[in-house]
C-alpha cells in the first residue's frame, strides 16, 4: 500500500477530532422554556453542544488534506484551486464550525415576565433578555397554574467573538498561507412555547419553537506566500457579510424543583452568500446544521413571598 494512501484518511481523522476539540463559535443549543426565570430568582447551569454543519464537514475535508501537501513545506505557492478550497474551508470554519462547544450560565428574574441572562462559551460571550407573553408567573412554591399550563416566551440574544482557525497541525499552514482573520457578531431571535409537567414546571416541561439569527462577519486574507505568473497576490481587504438562519427546535426539562437534566435538539438552515476571495475570486456557501445539546440546571428560589 502506498504511503500516502494510509496517511490520507488518518489525517483526516486527526484534523476534524483538533477542530472538535478547539472550535468555538455563538451557541446555538436553545435550551430555554416558554417560562422566564420568576422574579427575584436565578437559574444557572452549563450545557453541551455538538454542531453538526454540512457545509463545513463538505469543504473543510480535503481542502485541509491539500493544504497539507501543498502549503506546509513550501515559502511560496503558486494560486491555484487548491488555495481557493482553503479560503472556503476558513471561511466554512468561522461561519459555522463543526465543533463541541461547552457554555455556563446565569439567568435572573428582574421583573414579571421578564429575564436576563450571561452565557459563557469559552471564547463567546452571549448576552439575553425574554419577554413571557403566555401563561401563569408563578413558582413551585407559589403555584399559579395548573399541570399542563401552556407558556410561550420570546427572546433576544447577542452574541459576539472573535474567529480564527484553532492552533493544531496543518490549519496552521492554513492560517500562515492565508494570514485570514475575523470577527462575527450574532443575533439571535428565539420564539418557544412549552408545556409544564407539574405545576410550574416543578418537575420539568417540554418546549419548542422556531428561531430566527442573524450573523455579521467581517473577514480578510493577508497572504504573504502566494503568488501568481504576474507577482504576488494582492491581499484581501476587511469585507463584510451578513447571512440569516432559519431553524426550529425541541427540548425536554426533566427533574424536580431544583434540578432539570435538559437534552435538546436544534436544526437550522442558512444560505451564507457569496464570498469575495483572494485573486478576484468568490465563493458560495449553503448548509444544513444541526445541533443536539445535553445539560443541568440549576434553580436558586427567591426569598420574596
């Protein structure tokens, strides 16, 4: 068997288990219950997602391969296709990375029917309020609902990052022929509806709903090593880009009063757009994207009677 043959799908392997184990992006696990945090509460807790994207896995695979042979022992490359799959797999990357992504949280009932939260997910800050528009405001101390009372909340999330390729063999010859950087900034819009086992969600409550982000991205290539029959290539200049997200989802809350384990499922949709690249080239990208979650919460009663 030839040499290379036996590496090729090994590599492989090695490059997607570095980008699962270093990749951060905005959460996108909705985790969240018709029912906002009741005032004077607080509810924390931490969560793990898996993000599952098409695209990414599609491009990212043997354009890494590529960059491997092509780019890692050379001081110059000539352009080429080769160099274009790896701005589409860079650019793949930072948009939606196949990744495991852990976050912390904190919520707090500020007034009736409303509350904010702080989510942590190493290297992603994301900042929320809801708005309850359905169902009792009650706790589990102080029902206001019965079993099977019916909820639905309506939030706003922001969340902001900055991108780059994770530090591990090969997307550092990625990153050193592209010399890409970005930032990305995320809105997120999440509309649930739940139904609560026992009253007020005392033992838990299974929600769903539809979600709607949007994502602003800018992004540039300095490549220092390439270059074209005519020269050097010109670097790429900051450009910017936005693209909407179109997903649904479902979750359960299962425990009693002051522990819920909560598993979730998400799935979106999003067409990208098209991508300026370096050498007056450009690029499309489209996916699916799905993204199951496991977690614990953690529920902090109010003092207020």
């Amino acid at each position: 068997m030839n040499r290379s043959t036996f590496f090729r799908p090994a590599l492989g392997l090695a490059v997607a288990t570095s980008l699962l184990a270093t990749a951060c992006s905005a959460p996108r696990a909705i985790t969240s219950t018709g029912k906002v945090t009741p005032r004077g509460e607080f509810r924390g807790g931490g969560n793990l997602s898996f993000n599952v994207a098409t695209e990414t896995i599609s491009k990212t695979g043997s354009a890494l391969l590529s960059a491997a042979s092509e780019a890692a022992s050379k001081d110059t490359v000539g352009y080429s296709g080769t160099i274009e799959k790896l701005q589409l797999a860079a650019l793949a990357y930072v948009l939606d990375p196949v990744r495991v992504t852990p976050d912390l949280y904190v919520r707090y009932g500020v007034v009736e029917r409303i509350d904010v939260g702080y989510k942590y997910a190493f290297g992603s800050h994301v900042f929320d309020a809801m708005f309850q528009f359905m169902g009792p405001t009650g706790t589990p101390e102080q029902p206001g609902g019965q079993s099977g009372a019916m909820y639905g909340s309506i939030g706003l999330q922001f969340a902001t990052q900055r991108a780059k390729l994770p530090s591990v063999p090969f997307l550092d010859d990625v990153a050193d022929v592209l010399g890409f950087r970005a930032t990305r900034k995320d809105l997120i819009v999440p509309l649930v509806f739940s139904h609560s086992f026992g009253p007020e969600e005392e033992i838990g409550a299974v929600s769903y709903g539809v979600v709607y982000s949007r994502s602003f991205l800018r992004y540039g290539f300095e490549a220092q090593k390439v270059y074209t029959p005519g020269g050097k290539v010109p670097s790429l200049p900051l450009q910017t880009n936005s693209y909407g997200s179109f997903g649904a989802f479902a979750n359960a809350k299962i425990g009693y009063r002051y522990v819920y384990f909560i598993p979730s499922l998400s799935i979106y949709y999003q067409n990208y757009g098209t991508y300026q690249l370096l050498n007056n080239a450009s690029g499309q990208l489209s996916g699916l994207t799905i993204v199951p979650s496991v977690g614990l919460q953690f529920r902090v009663p109010s003092t207020r009677r």
